[in-house]
C-alpha cells in the first residue's frame, strides 16, 4: 500500500519535473487585424473592377478589423426570421411590432452573452453604446469582438453588418493620388464676366446655364410654386440674407423655408445635432441653385424660385464616408420622408461605396413617394476610372450629371456612367466657366461646378413640372422630364435620357 502510494507520488513528480512551457496546451491566441492598407487595397479593387463594392463581399475578419481601424460601430440590419426582402416596403414596417422587437433583441442579448463568456470582466452592457432607430430597421453597437461578428453574420435574421465609421485614407491610380474632396468653398466670385449672367426684372441675374436648360423659358408657365424641394446637403448660412429674412423678396413670394440639423460633429454618441447652419458652403450654394429668391438686389435666382425649401444639415462635407455623416443623413430621409409637404428631395452628396444604413433610408423615403435627386460624382482629378458613386447608384433615385456647352463632354470634374439618367449642361466651352448661385453672405453671386450644380438644377426643374402638374405623381413628373429629354427614346450607357428640357418638361 505505502510502495504504491509512494511510486504515485514519485510518479507525480516526475511528470511535473518533464513538464516546461512548451508541453502545456498553447493559449488561445487574440488574432491580429487585417491591416488597413490592405482593406483599402480589397475596397480600391472592387471598385475599380466593378464600380461597386459591398461589405457583405468580405470575410468577418475583414469586417471586424475595420471595426478595429475605425470608430468599432457597427451598423447591423435586422428583420424577424419569418420575413423575406423587405427592401420595396421599408417604409410600411411597424419595427414596434412584437416580432420586429424580438428580432432586435435577440441580437443585442446574444451579443452580450458571447462578450461575456469570452471572460472580460470589465464588460458592462454599457459599453456596447446601443442605438436602436426610431423608424428604420437597424441597430448602432460598440463591437470589438470577432466572436461578435462572426455570430452576427451567420444569423437570417441580420440583414446586413457593416462598419459605419470605416473611411478610406487615399486612393492611388497609375501614380496619381486621389484624396476625398471636401467640396467647401462658396466665396462671391467677382471675376464672373457679363456674358455669364443676364439681368432679369426686378433686380436679379439669371445664371446663363439657366437659358443653356432652358429654365426661362419655363418660368412663362411656372415657377415651382406650392412645391416643396428637401436639400440634404451641409446646411444653410444664417448670413446669407436671400435664404433666410430676404426669402421673400421681388418676385418670390407666398412660400417658405424650414432649416434643421441632424449631423453631428462631435464623436460623443449622446451629443446633439449641431444645428441647421452651413460652416462649409455647399449646402448654401445648392439652396441658391435651386432656390433662391428672383429678388431686386443684384443676387442670382434660383430655378424655381418660388418653391417651398426644407434644407436639413445631414453632413459636414460633400462626402457621405464618416459614421457621424451616414448618420445624419439617414435621420434627415427619415425627417423629409414623413413630410408631406415635401415632394423631391435633393442630394449633391454621396460616397464611393454604399451604405446599407443610408439605403435603408432611401427606400424609406422612396416608400412615402418622394422624388429623389442624387449627384453622379465630383472628383478634382484621375476621375476617368470611376463611374457612379453612391446613393446615386441606387434604383430608387436619379443620377444626374453635368456635362460642357456642345455635345456630350462630360465636364471636367464629373463622373459619367450607366446608372445616369440625366444630364445639365453646367461648363461653358473655353472658359470652363460654372453656374451662378448664392455665396455664404451678400448680393455677389459664387460659382459653382460639378454634378453637385447638375443635380440642384434638375431637382429644381422637377419642382417646375410638378407645380405646373400639381396631381401628378412622381412616376408621372419623372416620365415628363424624361419624355423631353434630348436622347429620348434612347438611353445613353454614360449620359442615361440625356439633357433635361425644363420648358419642353412644364409644358409637355
């Protein structure tokens, strides 16, 4: 008994003397990071072999290491397991609904499940940072766990699970560097030359890109009133007067404009919207675009300029790329969505890639009826290889691009492609000269370019057609516009219906 119980004990110590590091079982390894260049590397590929790229393409280590290179929120789209594609009637989802709710926290209580078994004892439900919208299927969460995404993914009852704050550092094509324009710039321009502009009663200059479209001559049968054009875009100035104590003025009158702000710049979750006010310009410069007033003082009118404005501050820049961004203009569909009084909503914004989140709220807005305008692209240079950016992508809007005096060139800056469907005239020949519109303060007219210019122009002319037509449809305004387009009825593969006729289009 005691021989057996010593060579035991022996035995015991013999396989602890033999036992060194290398013998225990190997931890569980935390796995590294894909590297950010080499994500930017997949994402610059896809687009550049198929003008698209989508999250759902890439591995769950792709997606949780963006979540690591970035802001660690992701934006996860939900539905209940016995509901299909729900993307044509978004916008009829009750998500308070039992099954709805169900869905949603199912996901979020898995979640917690999984960080907490993975042994972090400092986890509390707080730090997922938990946003579930008020309207839109989809759910904002702190995710630093692969284990996290992974499950996610697998599941049928998750739409989709992207990165929302994931932004690409620079895009390099045959040598050349392409950075993301920020598009802020809105100064008076005191170099426009006389044959750019005419005078026009009581007081206005009428930009001569106006005449190029044929805007005026649309202004004998109407001037958008009674209709209502939502701008998206980087706000409004409280300085500049034409859109705000001066909105009624000369020949525009009887109408209003509503300012509001969604986008914030803080990184805080719980900050609130900064306000309404453009710190860029751009926004600006599309409300005088589309908008502005035909006044007595020497400023530029707007295409329908006795339209109603709703103008929400949705993004810093031009570029949806940033959380904070696809976040306000999200809210700001949804916003514009439930307004009635709103008829088309304008977008001279957009990314290189899509957003399922901001998806989510085009259909939403779609859904409600809503005309939507969205920019086929602005870059300052290398812009040959890349074709329609985002939302304007999409089926549920139209992509409008500009293009040079004569023929079809696009201009220097904008992008062409497919996916278009209209067309502005907006450069001149020669000079390269660009539209008129409102600059952030003053009477002086700015200038602006690119598809940006292109889109407010042609949001403006579906607000003409519709306040002439004011019982139609949208499907049926669109059918307008497109009917007395140049191209019609063919469609171009880059430049879509081709040059809208406002004139042709009211009176059609």
């Amino acid at each position: 008994m005691n021989n057996t119980r010593i060579s035991l004990v022996l035995l015991a110590f013999l396989l602890l003397a033999c036992t060194d590091e290398t013998s225990l079982a190997p931890e569980i390894e935390q796995q590294d990071p894909i590297a950010k260049a080499k994500i930017d590397k997949t994402i610059i590929a896809s687009l550049q072999n198929t003008d698209e790229f989508n999250w759902r393409d890439v591995s769950d280590e792709m997606i949780w290491s963006a979540l690591v290179h970035s802001d660690s929120v992701l934006s996860i789209g939900y539905r209940p397991a016995n509901e299909s594609d729900i993307n044509g009637r978004i916008s009829e989802i009750d998500i308070e609904q039992e099954a709805w709710i169900e869905a949603s926290d199912a996901i979020v209580n898995e979640s917690i499940t999984i960080l907490r078994e993975e042994g972090d004892d400092s986890f509390i439900e707080s730090d997922l940072n938990i946003h579930k919208h008020d309207v839109l299927p989809f759910i904002d969460m702190k995710v630093s766990s692969l284990e996290v995404v992974k499950y996610l993914r697998s599941l049928s009852t998750v739409r989709y699970a992207e990165p929302l704050g994931y932004e690409v550092d620079f895009i390099v094509v045959d040598g050349g560097r392409i950075e993301s324009n920020s598009g802020c710039s809105n100064d008076p321009d005191n170099s426009i030359p006389s044959s750019d502009f005419t005078n026009i009663s009581p007081g206005a200059k009428a930009s001569w890109h106006l005449y190029a479209n044929n805007v005026v001559s649309a202004w004998n049968s109407s001037t958008g009133s009674g209709i209502g054009i939502g701008l998206i875009d980087t706000g409004i100035s409280p300085n500049q007067d034409n859109l705000n104590s001066n909105f009624n003025s000369g020949n525009s009158s009887g109408r209003y404009v509503n300012k509001y702000g969604f986008y914030r710049s803080s990184w805080w979750w719980w900050s609130k919207p900064d306000g309404p006010n453009d710190q860029c310009g751009h926004g600006t410069a599309m409300a005088g675009v589309m908008a502005a007033p035909r006044s007595t003082d020497g400023s530029s009118v707007g295409v329908a300029y006795n339209s109603n404005l709703v103008a929400v501050r949705g993004t810093g820049d031009v570029v949806i790329n940033g959380g904070r961004e696809k976040t306000g203009v999200a809210d700001a569909l949804v916003f514009l969505g439930n307004r009635s009084d709103v008829k088309i909503i304008s977008m001279s914004i957009g990314d290189v890639f899509s957003n399922s989140k901001v998806a989510d709220a085009i259909r939403y807005a779609y859904g409600k009826g809503k005309l939507i305008f969205a920019a086929a692209g602005t870059s300052t240079s290398f812009t040959n290889w890349f074709g329609v950016i985002f939302p304007a992508t999409m089926n549920e809007t139209v992509a409008v691009t500009g293009i040079k005096e004569s023929g079809y060139t696009r201009c220097d800056i904008c992008h062409s492609g497919s996916k278009v469907d209209f067309t502005v005239i907006m450069e001149r020949n020669g000079t390269a000269n660009h539209p008129l519109s409102l600059a952030m303060s003053g009477n002086q007219p700015s200038t602006v370019g690119g598809s940006s210019v292109a889109t407010a122009t042609a949001a403006g002319i579906a607000a003409l057609v519709w306040a002439k037509n004011p019982g139609m449809t949208r499907e049926q305004v669109l059918d307008k516009m497109k009917r007395t387009a140049d191209l019609y009825p063919n469609k171009s593969s880059s430049y879509g219906w081709g040059t809208l006729d406002a004139a042709a289009a009211v009176n059609y």
